[in-house]
C-alpha cells in the first residue's frame, strides 16, 4: 500500500517564489527546496495569474536545471495552472507538458487588439501589454520605473480600460462598480495588482486554479495528503486554502505580505515574522525541508 505524503503545496508565484521586482527567482535556495521536497514526494502546484510562457522561462527552466526532471522521474508530482485557471499544463520528467487552454473564457481579440493599442499610444512610459497571456489581457509595470510612479498611472490605465469595456457592452466589474451587458450579465472584470492589471473572466481565481489542480492529482492514482499548506502575496491568494478547507483538508494559509491586512479564515493563517516576498516564501520552503529531514 503506497503511504499518502506528509505534506502537499500550492504556491502562487509573484511573490513567494519570484521577486515581485526582478520577477525571477533570486533566492537560490527557493529552487534547490523544491527540488528537494518534490524529490521527498510532496505534491506541488503553481497556481499563478501568469501565462504558461513565464512559469516555463521562470521557474521551470531553473528547477529543470537544478535537477527536477530526477525528482520527478523517482516519482514527484508537479502542476502548473495559468492565468487563475485559464491553462494548464503537467511536468515531468522530460519537462513541461502540452498547454491546455479553456477558451470559453477569454476575451475577445478585437478588445485585446484595442487595449494592446492603449497602451502603446498612452501608457508605453510605464507599463507594457503582455503579448504571452492566452484568456487574460493584461499589462504590467516596466521593470525600469519605481512603484511610486507607475502606481498612479496604473489608476488612470484602469479607468481607461474599464471604459472600455463598457463602450464595447462587454459586461464588466471594477472596485464596487458593475456595468452589465445586454444579457445583464457581469463576465469580465478588472483585477489589479502590485505589478499588473488583469482583465479577466469573473470566473477565473485561485480557488479554481486549486481545484484543477487537486482533480489532476487525484487523477494520477496517488494518495493525496491530508495536509496542505498554500502561499501566497494577495488577498485572493486566501483562495486556494478556502477551497482546501472546504474540501476537508487539513490546511494553512502562508501570507507572504501581511501588510495589506491579514484576513480572518477558519484555518491558520502564517506570516514568517518580518519576512516578506520570497524572502518569506524561502523561510517557508526551508521550514518544510528541516522539518521532514530533506
């Protein structure tokens, strides 16, 4: 009988794991970790709001050259969900699967054409259109402007885009403001963060990515652990341990940036003392490696 492993992960990327301002991972010791905990059997995913192209240049090339395709071959299991649940693909020990793409929920390509013109009319100083999002239209701060200035911009960039969607009766959400499309429905909304806008299907978040992810381990045929711990630097991140408990796991939630305010949840809520970021998500990482003698 095959022993169910002590420990499963889902971890958000930006943030925990890659520098929020080199949007890499500079930690050496975040890569040799995974490795290492993969290699022990413990189940991981990557529940990101970035395109696959990102997590594969990354994340995935670096641990591939740090050894994960051994770990994964000795019978480790890794899954990365995109876009909040948008795509996905496996790992093994050859590298990164075929990209699976939910197509009912992007946006149209004549609203991504005209954001994509936007941006580069009006907003080029400061942030850039991701051409690598499959559902998603998103943008992202420039890596050569400081937060306090691309900060404002993004404002201004979201009320834009918000008008647009509008003008297109698309149906959309943003802050506390809603405007319906002609079915009186809601499907897109605006969802900013530190270093982005996204422009997403409402249906899209991390408590889905979370489900994915669990019904493709389960698929597998392994035992799944009883306990899982997920991480994550935004409040949505909460999703992906809401959707744990709710399926009857025992789980905790690792906060990597407390400072936006620390929600109240029925499971553990861990911050790592001062640590923030990946500096965080390293301490986290680490802890687990101590504590199962890897």
């Amino acid at each position: 009988m095959t022993l169910a492993p002590p420990l499963g992960l889902l971890l958000d990327i930006d943030g925990p794991i890659a520098s929020p301002v080199t949007r890499s991972i500079v930690i050496p010791e975040i890569i040799t970790d995974l490795v290492k905990l993969t290699a022990a059997g413990v189940p991981i995913a990557f529940i990101t709001g970035r395109s696959d192209a990102f997590v594969l240049e990354q994340v995935i090339a670096p641990l591939m050259a740090a050894g994960l395709g051994d770990a994964l071959a000795g019978g480790g299991r890794m899954f990365v969900v995109c876009e909040k649940g948008a795509t996905w693909f496996t790992v093994g020990a050859e590298g990164a699967g075929d990209v699976q793409i939910d197509a009912t929920v992007a946006l149209p390509e004549e609203f991504a054409a005209g954001i994509r013109k936007l941006v580069a009319e009006k907003f080029s100083d400061s942030m850039f259109f991701d051409e690598t999002k499959r559902a998603m239209v998103s943008v992202e701060q420039l890596p050569s402007i400081e937060a306090s200035v691309y900060q404002p911009l993004q404002l201004e960039y979201n009320e834009v885009a918000f008008a647009e969607l509008v003008e297109r009766g698309l149906g959309a959400r943003y802050g506390d403001r809603e405007a319906p499309n002609a079915a009186g429905d809601v499907p897109f909304r605006i969802d900013p963060t530190i270093i982005s806008t996204d422009i997403e299907s409402v249906t899209l978040d991390k408590d889905r990515g979370a489900e994915r992810a669990l019904s493709h381990f389960a698929e597998e045929g392994e035992p799944l652990p009883a306990v899982w711990r997920s991480v994550g630097d935004s409040r949505s991140d909460y999703r992906m341990a809401d959707y744990l408990h709710q399926a009857g796991y025992d789980v905790a939630h690792v906060d990597v940036r407390p400072s936006d305010g620390v929600l109240q949840r029925p499971y553990p809520v861990i911050v790592e003392g001062e640590l923030i970021h990946d500096e965080a998500g390293a301490a986290f990482l680490r802890y687990w490696v101590q504590k199962l003698g890897l």
